[in-house]
C-alpha cells in the first residue's frame, strides 16, 4: 500500500509542479490566454498562480504543509475553473468541449484534494 500512496503523491503532486513549469516557461502564452479570458492584470496572475501551483505541488509530493498546499491547489483550481474554463459561455463546439473537458478535470483534481483534506 505505501508504494500505491508514494505512486499517487508522484503522480498528483507532479502534475500540479509540471502546470507550474509551464506557467513560468510558457508565461507569454498563458499571459495572453488570460487575458483572451478577461481576466484583470493577467500576466502577474499567471506568475502569481504559477506560485500558488509549486507550493501546492510540492507539499503534495513532499507531504509537507499539507493544509497550506491543499489550500493553494484549492483556490487556484476554483477560481481558475470558473474564470477560465466557462464552458458554458461558449458557442464554438470544439471550443465548448475542450472547456468543458478542462472544467471537469480540474472538479476532479479539486475532488481529489478534498478527499486528502478529510482524512488529515
């Protein structure tokens, strides 16, 4: 069981780091993602959620902090989620589904981290 709970914070905790690297190293793209999503002084909020995305991710693969990280995943993912992934504000059906697939994995990744959060 220790290996499956090793496995799982690996592979949890490095996809939150991986989004992190990408919000640093592809900081233009999101930044003009962002701001295609209205969101108020978008190139500081990627950097800002590319924080939020390496303490969350490393807490979870260290297993350190874990209130504090889940907390940080948490917000991001919520407000993230809603901001950026509004499916339901959109006509275009490739364009719907692709936001639509976004939303319902970060629900799912949210979900995970309240299910970590109740047994604390």
């Amino acid at each position: 069981m220790m290996i499956l709970f090793l496995l799982g914070r690996v592979l949890l905790g490095g996809y939150f780091l991986m989004s992190a690297y990408n919000h640093f190293s592809k900081s233009e793209m999101l930044t003009n993602y962002a701001k295609s999503k209205n969101v108020p002084l978008a190139h500081l909020a990627v950097l800002l959620t590319g924080v939020m995305l390496l303490l969350g991710g490393f807490g979870i693969l260290l297993w350190v902090y874990l209130k504090v990280s889940i907390a940080l995943l948490a917000i991001f993912l919520t407000f993230v989620t809603i901001q950026m992934h509004a499916f339901w504000k959109i006509t275009d059906p490739a364009s719907k589904m692709s936001e639509q697939m976004s939303f319902t994995k970060n629900m799912a990744l949210l979900g995970a981290l309240l299910i970590i959060i109740a047994f604390l």
